[in-house]
C-alpha cells in the first residue's frame, strides 16, 4: 500500500493518522472509536509484520445483535471498496 492509498483508507474509514510507512516495525496505522450502522466500535488498521498484509480490527463496545453487526460489516466494507483498497482480513470481536 503506498502513502496515497494509505491516507484513501485513512479518510474513508475515520481512522487517524498512526504509523509510518517506511518503517518496518509499525504495525498500527491507524484508529477510531466511532459509531457505524448504529453499533458503538473501535476500529483499527493494522499491517503484519512478516507478510505485510493489512487488517481492520473492530472491537464492539457495546451489544449488538447479529443484524446491527452485519449492518456495520457492510458499512466498513464500502468505506473501504470506496478508497479503492484491499485488506486481507477483518475481524470483529464482540
């Protein structure tokens, strides 16, 4: 991913600015406690250290059912098909 894509996903996803690119021990590049199809969540971007894939974690802060979390799955999806990037994975934990 390079500084430009960096900061499409950065401004799609609410994420502040966190991490450098060039350095290769930063993994987290950027988070946000914010609100998403109605569901309270942190939300983090994260770069493995060994493959260089990206990764959105997001952390429910309070409950939510499984309709209100597919509802925020599929807004974070379309934030980031909008900055025209590929994460490997994202992983929501309750």
């Amino acid at each position: 991913m390079d500084r430009a894509t960096l900061s499409r996903l950065r401004a799609a996803s609410g994420l502040n600015e966190v991490g450098r690119l060039d350095d290769d021990w930063d993994e987290l590049f950027g988070e946000a406690s914010r609100t998403i199809a109605g569901v309270s969540a942190s939300v983090e971007l994260w770069r493995d250290l060994d493959s260089h894939g990206w990764r959105l974690d997001i952390e429910l802060l309070g409950d939510a059912g499984d309709v209100d979390v597919q509802d925020l799955l599929a807004a974070v999806r379309a934030e980031i098909e909008s900055a025209g990037v590929q994460v490997d994975s994202i992983v929501c934990r309750r």
